[in-house]
C-alpha cells in the first residue's frame, strides 16, 4: 500500500486519482527503503530474487517517490521489530514530513510486527487508539467516505468501535457481502 500512495505510476495505469488514498496505515513495514535489506555476502538476501539488483529494489522503493504528494500515513513500528526497521520507519517519516506531507510516527514498546496486529483488537491498545484515531481524522463517518465506500443498509446498526455509540451501516445486502460502486 505504501508504494501504491507514493508512486503514482499504479493508479494512473488504473485511470484513477491518487486522491482516492485518504489515508495509509503502515505497521512495522521496515520495507519503505527496499536497498537496506540487501547484503552482498549472501546472494539473494532477502529480495534479490524478487526485485533484482539494487536499481530495481530503488525503483520498489517507497521512499524514492516521496514528493509531498503522499496522502497522510500513519506509521507504526515495534520495539521489538526486525533489525532496521525502526531506522527505515524514521527515516520515511522524516522523508515525507521534509516534503510537506502529514505523517505520524509512533513506536509501541513491547511489540514487533505480529504482537501491533494482534493486539490492536483489544480495547485501550495504544496501536489501537492510534489507528481509530486516524481514520476518524482522515476518513470520517462512512458517509464522508467518497464514491467506494460501502452503501448502509437501513436498519443494520454496527458499534462505533471505540466510540460506544452506534451507527446504521455499513454492510451491503449482498450474498457475498460485497458491492461494487456503479
């Protein structure tokens, strides 16, 4: 997703806007400066065999295409995180606030990349309150949600997660519990 917001080539092949990304949630990506992860002792460590040689994993990179451009990210990392990570996190931090973009970037103690996603279901999670948080800054309600949000379905009330209120939608009524936009 990151590569998706910051690299706009994607979405135009698409013929899609990048303003259609309200916002990116990254969690303990440590992926953002893809030339980090490469060692010249060890062929093939770890993506060589994916992205090729050290040009390549640039062009892969998210950092690379950090203009100003970027839509609001939230970046999130564990302190227990794989080595790296929390250097490649700051710096994609530090590259997108330098460019004029929103960022966020919080460290949680005690977690690495595993312990952030399976926590931040319990109520009073810090990765949790961030990430709520976060959408109702830059996403608002369901019905501030642009043209692919999913329609409510009138009289289906779902909790406001973490907010204790409740509100109609927003499951459609579908077999398959997805819908299209037209």
């Amino acid at each position: 997703m990151s590569l998706l917001a910051t690299d706009h080539s994607y979405l135009a092949a698409q013929g899609l806007s990048p303003d259609l990304i309200k916002g990116v949630i990254a969690v303990s990506t440590g992926l953002f400066d893809m030339t980090g992860f490469t060692s010249p002792a060890i062929p093939g460590y770890p993506f060589t065999d994916i992205f090729g040689d050290v040009e390549q994993m640039w062009n892969a990179s998210p950092l690379k295409y950090v203009d100003g451009t970027q839509p609001p990210f939230l970046i999130m990392y564990g302190s227990n995180d794989n080595p790296g990570f929390a250097e490649d996190n700051t710096a994609f931090y530090h590259a997108l606030v330098a460019a004029g973009s929103e960022a966020e970037l919080h460290m949680i103690p005690g977690r690495n990349h595993q312990m952030i996603i399976g926590n931040a279901a319990q109520p009073g999670d810090p990765a949790r309150e961030y990430i709520l948080q976060f959408i109702r800054d830059h996403i608002g309600t369901a019905s501030d949600a642009g043209p692919f949000a999913v329609p409510a379905v009138a009289g289906f009330e779902m909790p406001n997660v973490g907010t204790g209120r409740h509100e109609t939608g927003p499951f459609p009524p579908s077999a398959s519990g997805v819908t299209t936009p037209d």
